[in-house]
C-alpha cells in the first residue's frame, strides 16, 4: 500500500503518545517489545526473520560493472531490479519517520534486525565490487 506523503511528515504528532521516549524508564527501553510497538512489522532480537536471509548476488558480469563505476566514479547505481532486499525500503522509512515523531534520533533504527539484515544481504556485492570491503559499522539513518 502506497502512503501519502504526508505520513512522512515528521512534525506530526505521535500516534501513541505514551510510547514517546519522554515517558520511557530504562527498563522500557531495554525491553525489545517496546521498540516492536514503536514500529510494528519490525523485529528487534528475533532470530526467527534473520535464519533464512542470504546474501545478495549479481552476475558476474555485472559485478564487473559495478567494479568499473566504482574504480571510475567513486560511487556504483544498481537497478532496484536487481536488489531484492528481505524488507521494504519504505517500511525503514516509516521506521525513522515514527521514531522522529516518538522523540528519538533516526539512528535508532539500527536497533531493528531488519537494518542488520540489509546489510547482511549486501556484504557480498559490496565485497565483490570494492576489493573486499566490508561495513565498518559506521553507519548514519536520517
């Protein structure tokens, strides 16, 4: 289902208010339930959505492309067709959007197994077309 844009507006209220981050305790926050009820559809420690993941695979020749674009522009496209990630990148949007509206830092989407899982699925492209590098875990959601 395709959302309006204004379900992306940050400045809305939240739409449960006794979840914002101002009325959490330690224990709140430390609890995985808390942050499946922040965003639902999300996981966080369920090892049950991570078990079946494996990692992205482009051809060969391919990867040579994205090799080349590197070596020549510093940056590589890749066609949303050839990336089939185990979650909906608009569902990571709405993520941040509710954690802003919610009181906390986009970056706390990180603490959701679906972040971890993206990046499990695009270790091998990004080690087959940089040379073997792999995610230094410096990682920013804004």
């Amino acid at each position: 289902m395709a959302r309006k844009a204004s379900q992306y507006r940050v400045d809305q209220p939240p739409e449960w208010p006794e979840l914002h981050a101002s009325r959490q305790k330690l224990h709140d926050i430390l609890d995985p339930t808390y942050w499946s009820q922040l965003c639902p559809g999300l996981h966080v420690e369920q090892q049950a959505c991570c078990s079946a993941v494996e990692p992205l695979q482009l051809p060969e020749t391919r990867v040579e492309d994205v090799k080349q674009q590197v070596n020549c522009a510093g940056v590589a496209q890749l066609n949303p067709s050839e990336l089939f990630w185990c979650v909906k990148p608009e569902m990571l949007a709405a993520a941040v959007v509710n954690l802003i509206r919610h009181g906390w830092p986009p970056s706390m989407l990180l603490a959701f197994d679906e972040v971890w899982l993206i990046i499990h699925q695009a270790s091998v492209i990004m080690a087959a077309t940089t040379g073997g590098n792999a995610c230094n875990m410096d990682i920013l959601a804004w």
